[in-house]
C-alpha cells in the first residue's frame, strides 16, 4: 500500500498500487481506480510515480528473498546458505521477472 494526502482535508489514505487504473494532473491529481472511483490527492502526479515504483521495488525485493531464504525468518540464517543454493534461486526467479542474467 502507498499512502497519499485527499486533497483539501488532509486526511490519509492508504491505497492498493494494482488497483490505479490511471492518474492526471488537471491541475490536482486525480487518481481513477478500475472501480471507477476517483481520488483527488495532494501529490503531485511525478511524486505519486515515485512512490508507485517504490512500493513494485518493494515488493520485488520482498519476492527475492523469500525465493532465496524461504522467509524472512530464514534471511537472518543467509550465510550459511550455500552459494550453489543462492544461484539456482536467482536464476530461477531471475527468469520469472524477466531479470539481466548476472553470468558473465
């Protein structure tokens, strides 16, 4: 979830990245969910992209390491993991999103 300003009464709002539809500046934001309903935000449409790709990269990195480790419980044991382990993750789930090969 990413947080946002309303427009005009301060109020926070948490809102689900995946269910934007589209966003416009005219001159305040307003972001349309596929429900069709509206919001009018106090961000700016660049910083409201910002925190959209913020929250995927998140997200990603969150997916990473559990393909890794398993869960976040296993991370802290990382190091002794074997290095054979750790690249049959990453190329597997590097293949998933489509990553850069880190092979050279």
């Amino acid at each position: 979830m990413i947080i946002v300003t309303r427009l005009g009464n301060g109020i926070a709002v948490a809102v689900n990245p995946d269910l934007i539809e589209r966003a416009e500046a005219t001159p305040d934001t307003v972001v349309t969910l596929v429900d069709g309903h509206k919001l009018v935000i106090e961000e700016p449409l660049p910083r409201l992209v910002e925190l959209v790709r913020a929250w995927r990269a998140s997200v990603a990195a969150e997916a990473i390491t559990l393909a890794r480790y398993g869960n976040a419980a296993d991370a802290h044991g990382a190091d002794e993991a074997s290095t054979a382990d750790r690249t049959a993750h990453e190329s597997s789930f590097g293949r998933v999103l489509r990553l850069p090969s880190r092979e050279v």
